[in-house]
C-alpha cells in the first residue's frame, strides 16, 4: 500500500502544478482579451476560456495518440496548440501591463509631487541665498557707519588774527547715526524676509519627505526603481522586460506540466512489478499406469467426454499478441500485455509432454 502510494505522489503533484499553472494562465488571459476588447468582454471571456481548455485537451491528444493520428489533422492541432499559446500569452502580457500603466500613473503622480517640491525648495533656497547676501552687505555698512568720528574743522572768524578759528564738526557724525537707523530698520525686514524662507523651505521639505516614506506604491516598485537605476534604463523598459520572461514562461510551462503529467500516469500503467521467475519443472516422460491404488490425477488435467481441451499457453499467447496489433485504447493494451506477462509467468509443463495415467 505504501509502495502505491509512492508511486502516485509524484504523478500527482505533476498534475496538481499543471492545473495550478493552467488556470493561472487560463484568469491572466481571459481578463487581459477581456480588457483588450472592452466592448464585447463578457463574449471574449467565454470564447478565450474555451479555447483555454481546448488547448490542454490537443496538447494531451497529441501526447496520447501521436503515432496513430494522420498528418494532417497532427499538423493542425499542432499549430493551433501553439497559435493558442500565443493567444494566451499576448492576453497574459495585456493583463499585466494593464495592471503596470494604473501603477504607472500613480507613479508619475508621486514623480509630479516629488518634482514640485523639489523645485519649489530650490527657488527658496536661492532666496536665502539672496537674503544672506543683503543681510551681510548690511551688517557690513553698519559696521563703517560705526566707524564715523567728530573731527575739527577752521571756520573764518574776523575777531581773531588769523581770520580763522578751529572747532569741531559734528555733521558726519550725526549723519552716520541716521544712516545706522536706517541700516537696522533694513536688517529687521530682511531677517524677516530670510524666516520665512526658511520656513518655507523647511515645509517642502516635510513634504518631500511624507511621499517618500507613505507612499505604498513607492515602496512596492522601489526594487524595479533600482534595477532600472543600476542598468540605466528607463522604468518602463525594465517592467517590460520582466513582463515578457513572466510571458514567455507562464504559458509554456503549463502546457509542458500538462503533457508531463500524462507521460507520469502512462509510466506509471506501463510499469510492471518485478516478480521472481519460477523454476520450471522437470517434464517426466515416463508412462505411467493408472492402478485403483494410484492417486487421482487432477481435475483440472482430466478432459471429459464431449468437452473442446484446453488450448496451449503459446496459443493463447499468440491470440493476445495478435489482438495488440488492433486499434485499441492504451488501457486495453496494458490490460492485455498483463495476460501475456501472467501467462509466461505461469507453471504449466510443456505442451508437448503427455502423462498417462
């Protein structure tokens, strides 16, 4: 029992993946034409799920009968088995572009935002740059402003010898401190000014830095964003890419599952269990003389009046061999080479050996 089981787990498992993967295909495809022909998409879905199971049918026909089928009718299943292939694969990469051009979109979206942000950070940051320069042209004047001093001057004055007296002038000096006044009021608007730069640019960046941490879509395609990255190419020809091996595997793989999964049932019937030869016996060709005191030879040896004997074993063979030789089904001829094998295997005495009782 255990032995049988073993047997049948790995045929099993085979046909399990196939019917995994096929149906995989088989959704993929029906919604990816569905899509493709949005106008009538409740008919394609029925069509294309049709043709889906038409498709493993004629891969196990052909798997099954290919010797026995004429040329034509296996060179056209044939092509329409990989014509369908192609079917299927053009639906499942329909369906999962589809689905990359909704991310897509979303993606550009957040790329929009990101970019937005980004530009709006660098205009202000050349505004502070701006207003620095202001604020240090400014402290700079306040700075030599400072420096002013009262210095003496000679004014013409008659009542004195010479005609002219020293004083000191004090104009430079009370002009310089209107200029400082100024000069503040100048550097209070332009701190004013480089707050709410800062301010500013401390906001985008906030937001710059919440699309980037919550955004679910980023992290989901950020893998393809590096590898795009690394072979510098663009986003959309890294997804492609990835998009044609899924196609170019998924729907093969499910039809070659397929025709594995009958060559491991048909492997496992064929399959036959190794059993010991019996020795053959000794024919005994010697004439015996059946005596009242003699055993009883045995029924099944003993042919009655008016009964047809037996036929020989290498009759019987023969029979079953020329009945392989019609056009029947795999089982039946499994069944009939168990006879054939039975029979070999069987300990009866030659044919040509007579024991008289």
């Amino acid at each position: 029992m255990f032995l049988k089981i073993k047997k049948l787990l790995l045929p099993i498992i085979i046909t399990i993946s196939a019917l995994a993967v096929s149906s995989s295909a088989a959704f993929y495809s029906v919604t990816g034409l569905s899509q493709l022909f949005a106008g009538a998409s409740f008919e394609v879905m029925v069509m294309a799920g049709s043709l889906e199971v038409s498709k493993l049918v004629i891969a196990s026909l052909l798997y099954q009968y290919w010797s026995k089928l004429n040329i034509i009718l296996k060179s056209y299943l044939t092509g329409a088995c990989i014509i369908l292939i192609l079917i299927t694969s053009m639906g499942i990469y329909g369906f999962l572009s589809g689905a990359y051009q909704v991310s897509s979109a979303k993606l550009d979206n957040i790329n929009n935002k990101t970019d937005f942000n980004k530009q709006k950070i660098e205009l202000f940051s050349q505004d502070l740059q701006r207003h620095n320069q202001q604020l240090s042209q400014i402290n700079q004047n306040i700075t030599n402003l400072s420096q002013a001093k009262s210095r003496s001057i000679q004014v013409r004055d008659t009542t004195t010898s010479t005609g002219y007296r020293n004083t000191i002038s004090n104009s430079e000096l009370r002009l310089a401190q209107k200029r400082i006044k100024v000069e503040d009021k100048n550097k209070e608007k332009v701190n004013k000014k480089i707050n709410r730069t800062r301010d500013s640019i401390s906001k985008y960046k906030t937001n710059l830095l919440k699309i980037k941490t919550n955004s679910s879509l980023s992290r989901e395609l950020g893998p393809l964003q590096f590898v795009s990255q690394t072979i510098n190419k663009p986003m959309d020809y890294t997804v492609n890419i990835l998009i044609l091996m899924l196609v170019f595997v998924f729907d093969p793989l499910a039809v070659s599952l397929v025709i594995a999964a009958n060559f491991a049932f048909k492997q496992l019937h064929t399959a036959q269990p190794k059993t010991k030869q019996p020795k053959k016996p000794i024919p005994n060709t010697e004439t015996k003389e059946f005596t009242s005191n003699s055993p009883k030879p045995p029924e099944d040896r003993v042919i009655k009046e008016g009964e047809t004997p037996p036929k020989p074993k290498q009759t019987k063979i023969s029979e079953l061999n020329n009945k392989l030789k019609e056009n029947l089904s795999v089982w039946k001829k499994n069944k009939i080479k168990n006879k054939i094998e039975k029979l070999k295997n069987k300990n009866i005495p030659p044919d040509d050996t007579e024991k008289i009782y």
